[in-house]
C-alpha cells in the first residue's frame, strides 16, 4: 500500500501515473469516508455505491450508525424500518460527496460525484425509480443516480435523465445492456436540450461489471461442461467494456462507460487510456498502487482473435459480446443481471435486519 505520505502528497504511483497522463478517470467503489480520501490522494475523482457497499460501509462504523439509527427512528416514530435504513444510506452517500465537492467544482460537474442506487425493490417501476432517483439527486449538486439496465430501468433511465438527474448506469454487465443504456441516455438529453436546458455541466457514466460477467460465464462453463482454457475467462468482462467503448464513439453517445467489479489485473492494464472511468474497489486499488506497474494506453488494443474465438463458444458470452446480442426484454433474464439484483436484494434486507434489531431488540 502507498505509505499516507504518498497518498497526500500526490507522489507519482501507478494511479496517479494514470489519472495525470492519460483522459482515464479513476473512481473509488466505496462510500467509505477512509477509504475514499485515501483515494482521493492517489487521483481518484468520484465514488460508486450500492447496497452491498452502503452495508459495509454502516458495518464499518457500526457503533456510530447505530447510534444515528435509534435518533432517526425517535425522530419518525412511523417510519418503517426499510425508511429508516435507506435515511442512513442517504447520510453515508452524503459524507462522501462533501468529500467530492472540490473536485465536483475543479472538473465542473463531470467528475467529482458520488453515485447513490435507486432501492431494488423498486426495480419493477420506472416511474418509482425515476422518482427516487430525482430525489436523491436533489440531496447535493454532485450525486450521480444509480438504475439498473433492466428493460423498466432503460426506460427509468431516460425519464430521470430528462428531468435532470445524472445517472450511472448499474446492473450492466454487457454490450447490448450499454449501448441501449447510452442510447436511453441521449434521448433523455435530447429532450432536456430541446426546453432550452444546459445539459453542459453533466456526467453520465455507463457501467460494465466486468468481474460479474466474468463470475457468470465461468457458472456457465462449469454447469454446461465446456472445455475452456480458463485465462480465457478472464478477458470476457475487458473483451465487453473495449468493444461497448469503440461502439460509444462510432455512435456519439456523450455517456462515458465505467468498468467496475474487479477481478483481475486486466481489469485495470488493458483499459487505460481512454476517456472512461475506472472504478475498483479500494482493495484492488491498493493492489494496482503496490504493482509497481507503468500504466500504459492499451484500451484501444482489441483483445487478441483466439481469446475471442475461445470466447465465442459460449452463448451467454456472444449475448454480452454482440451489439444485439440482447433485447431489452433479455436484460432482465440474463444469469449475472439475476444474481446481481438478488445479492442487492440481500443487502437490503441485512439493512432492515440491522435496523430492526436496533429499535426492537431481541429480548
């Protein structure tokens, strides 16, 4: 790990290396107050959350987020207690963004955001979600709004983009998902800029999980008993996020794509270089900093024909490789879209758990 002095001092490591010689921006996946700063002092200039890591960031300081529970559930004595636990997300969210303000201001309004996600359990409601997501956007100048890329979500999508809200797309793992995210984006933009509104000062960002479509296709290979070589597996994830980033610019979508959900070095070395944003856990950052590794452009190097080829042996790898590979009615059906919503659903519910034994506590 880069000694704090490093981390402070802006000392020339791996990330900075980077974030100060290429267009590639590097985002932290965690809402966690250490964690972030930290990450600030190596380049990062946003962060990503989402109920898993809003979890851990409460378990991270239980003591103090139990305190503040029990003084919300005094001060809404009928709130629920899903209301009460999403009013903690909402403050953890919040202590990162303040952190982001002086970078939300240097890079004007296109980098320095804090990503909070819509509620799961709203996923069947574009309408729910688009409100919420215009919610929370009204909590700070620099919250950028999480939903999902399921067929209701594409149209959530749109809807919060023309009201205004800045969205990272999330529970996207391929091509398709991206693309008709981007899309869903532009036309939201369309709309705001033909009412005479200045879309100038935005940041949309489309995420790829890279690491979860590699986790599915590897289920995938060991449940049909294919005979792949298993380095291949792990480009699947970079093979999608290179290929979503050369379609945004042949088509001219301003939303920029994200790699998130690490899993491997690849996931970091193959994708600098271009105008996206990557966003690895704090964990892999720490990694990627201890590398000693020279970041070098690659993202616009394709992923070499055979790993491709080996690839392509897979359906579900052609359905997240292919430009329409997917419908928007497959989104919702996909395996890594399935256990992604189910692990988020999880949270929630661990969220509720935790609050629950705080106001009623078991005898």
């Amino acid at each position: 790990m880069a000694s704090a002095t490093e981390a402070t001092s802006g000392a020339r490591t791996p990330l900075r290396t980077m974030t100060e010689t290429t267009p590639t921006a590097l985002w932290n996946d965690s809402a966690d107050p250490t964690e972030l700063a930290t990450a600030i002092g190596w380049g990062a200039v946003g962060a990503t959350c989402n109920p898993v890591i809003a979890l851990a960031a409460i378990r991270g300081d239980q003591a103090r987020w139990e305190a503040r529970i029990a003084e919300i559930a005094a001060e809404r004595p009928t709130a629920t207690e899903s209301e009460i636990g999403w009013l903690v997300v909402e403050e953890v969210s919040l202590e990162a963004a303040r952190l982001l303000e002086p970078v939300f201001a240097e890079h004007r309004g296109r980098n320095g955001r804090c990503s909070m996600q819509t509620d799961p359990r709203l996923r069947r409601s574009a309408t729910a979600l688009a409100d919420q997501a215009e919610h929370f956007a009204s909590l700070a100048p620099n919250i950028i709004v999480k939903i999902p890329a399921t067929e209701v979500g594409i149209e959530a999508i749109e809807e919060a983009t023309y009201r205004g809200v800045d969205i990272n797309v999330t529970v996207s793992f391929t091509v398709p998902q991206a693309l008709a995210a981007g899309e869903a984006i532009e036309r939201g933009l369309r709309r705001r800029e033909a009412e005479g509104h200045d879309v100038s000062g935005t940041g949309p960002v489309v995420t790829i999980m890279v690491g979860r479509l590699d986790d599915w296709l590897k289920e995938v290979v060991a449940r049909d008993g294919l005979d792949i070589d298993p380095a291949h597996l792990e480009w699947a994830g970079v093979a999608a996020v290179k290929r979503a980033y050369t379609l945004f610019r042949e088509r001219g979508l301003r939303a920029r794509v994200l790699a998130a959900a690490y899993r491997n070095q690849l996931q970091w070395t193959e994708l600098v270089g271009g105008d996206l944003v990557l966003s690895p856990p704090f964990a892999w950052q720490q990694r990627f900093q201890e590398s000693g590794i020279e970041p070098t452009p690659r993202i616009d190097e394709p992923v070499a024909p055979e790993i491709i080829a080996s690839l392509e042996r897979i359906e579900d790898f052609r359905r997240a490789y292919e430009p329409d590979g997917m419908s928007p009615a497959e989104f919702d059906t996909f395996g890594a879209t399935r256990k992604t919503l189910r692990q988020f659903l999880a949270a929630d519910e661990e969220l509720d758990q935790l609050v629950r034994d705080v106001i009623t506590p078991a005898p």
